[in-house]
C-alpha cells in the first residue's frame, strides 16, 4: 500500500500552510483582522486621493473599521468603489454619509456621519459619500494668496525699519533715553535717603497730631456735655419775653395815642423842651456872669 504523506506531500502542505501564514501576516501587519466578524459596505468616490487599504473607518473620531479594498469601477467610469468592513454591532442609518477626511501625519481617512432616518441600510448597501475640504488645499486656496497681499507690505515695513535704525536722530535719543533713565536711577535712591531720613519724623510728627486731635475731642465732648447742662429751655423763655416786651415797646413807640408816641411824636412838646433847654443854659450863663444877683452873702 502506497504511503498518502509522501515527502511530495508534505513539503506541499507545508509551503500552502507556510502561503496561508504570509497572507494572514500581511492582512494582520496592514491593520486587517481577518478573524473578526465584519458587515461590508460600500462607498463610491470621484476621487480617493491618499485613501489607502487598511485605513480607518471612524464615528464621532472613533475606529469602528477599516477598508478592505478599493477598486476602479469599470461599469461606471469616474466611480471607485470602496469596501468597508465594520463592527458588526454597528448599524447604519440609510442617511449616513462616509466623508473622505485627512490629516498632515496619518493620512486619509472615512467618517461616518450617522443619519437619524430609523430605517437601517442592509449589509452590502451603498452609503452615501462626500469628503471633506483638504487640509492641503485649504492652505493653498485660503491662506496662501493672504500671505502674498501680506508679502509686500511686510518688504514695505522692513525697509522702514531699516531707515529708522540707521537714523542719527534714532540714536541720539537713544543715548538721551539712556541719561534720562540714569537720571531717574539717581532721583530714585536720593528719594529712598530722603524716606529714610524724613519718614521717621513725619511718623512722629503725625503721632503728636493724632495725640492732640484725640484731645482736642476730648474736650469737645466736655464741652458738649456742659452744654448739654446748661437751661437752654429757660434760657430761651427768657429771651422769648424780651423779645415781647421789646415788641411792646416798639408797638407804644409807634402808638401816637400812647404816652410814650405822644413824648416821641408830639412837635409842640418836643418845641418846649427845646425852648426850655435854651432858657437853662441863658440862665446858667447869667448866673455865672452875676452871681452877686442870684446869690446874697451876709455878715454877721
């Protein structure tokens, strides 16, 4: 009877084997796990610009899968299919988009948008697609032309730069900037001498004022205080009935009809007076003159 594992035989099995364990190690070196459960579905782009096999595939940034392959669709030119495998807990809405994203040091990337429509795109299915503005492109389209309208004004403000360090006038008020700053330096420590030699004093000097202030209050509150005893109430009674009694006498001194208003307002009395001061002083004029008349003297 012929032997079945022949060393044919076995040295065939094993390079199919040794086969096997290289494609596996490939598929498991680009990322692919070809034992864990995936659903495929499919994308189709326009253009797949640094897309790649074994890129991920991400939700809301994180990795639910990968792509498994990318092929030219000759049925329809200008598509390219491209074959996702995802989780297969992850169901996907039949408004989903995959958006091609990029970045400068990982590469492209999908993003699955996940609609909000309750019905489920079946395995297999063709998700929506789209991609998203190129960070490259942005750079050139965007930023680029800015900085080349940036470009002659920053040549124009280097060259006025330049005029302004070559200035005398530049230097020269650098150099008085220089003694201003040496001056104010110097003004600052005789300020510091002068705090040190006066500040004490002034601290002594403000010490006594406190000290009188505080005695001066001191006496003012005595002096609220013995005002405080004093007989305002009758004081101000008393000065309450002057004030009357003078509005009494005024009021008599205006009544033409009262004593005094006739004393104060009567012209014939007041001419008598006159008349008789005049007759006094005549009398006493005479009688200094003849004193012998009015005065008799007689011996005994």
């Amino acid at each position: 009877m012929k032997k079945i594992f022949t060393k044919e035989v076995i040295i065939g099995l094993c390079v199919a084997v040794a086969i096997l364990i290289l494609c596996f190690g490939i598929e498991f070196l680009k990322g692919i796990n070809l034992f864990r459960p995936a659903n495929f579905y499919v994308a189709q782009y326009e253009n797949v610009s640094g897309l790649e096999v074994a890129a991920p595939v991400l939700v809301d940034g994180f990795k639910v899968g990968q792509v498994r392959e990318i092929n030219f669709n000759y049925d329809n030119p200008g598509k390219i299919d491209v074959l996702m495998a995802l989780n297969k807990s992850l169901h996907l809405p039949t408004d989903s988009k995959a958006m091609i994203g990029s970045t400068l040091l990982s590469g492209s990337y999908i993003e699955i948008k996940l609609g909000q429509s309750q019905e489920m795109l079946p395995v297999g299915g063709v998700v929506e697609s789209g991609s998203t503005p190129d960070l490259m492109a942005s750079l050139s389209d965007e930023i680029l032309p800015s900085v080349g309208s940036i470009m002659p004004k920053i040549d124009s403000l280097l060259l006025t730069v330049n005029r302004l360090a070559s200035d005398p006038a530049l230097v020269a008020s650098i150099k008085n900037l220089e003694t201003v700053t040496r001056n104010v330096s110097s003004a600052s420590r005789n300020l510091d001498l002068i705090m040190q030699r006066q500040v004490p004093g002034l601290l002594n000097g403000a010490q006594s004022a406190v000290a009188n202030i505080d005695t001066i209050t001191a006496n003012l509150n005595l002096l609220v205080e013995e005002l405080g005893k004093l007989p305002l109430q009758q004081t101000m009674e008393n000065v309450n009935g002057m004030t009357a009694n003078l509005e009494k006498f005024s009021s008599n001194l205006n009544n033409p009809h009262s004593t005094l208003g006739e004393l104060t307002q009567d012209s014939e009395l007041y001419d008598r007076i006159n008349r008789l001061t005049a007759d006094i002083d005549s009398l006493i004029l005479d009688i200094k003159k003849n004193p012998k008349r009015y005065i008799s003297i007689k011996l005994l």
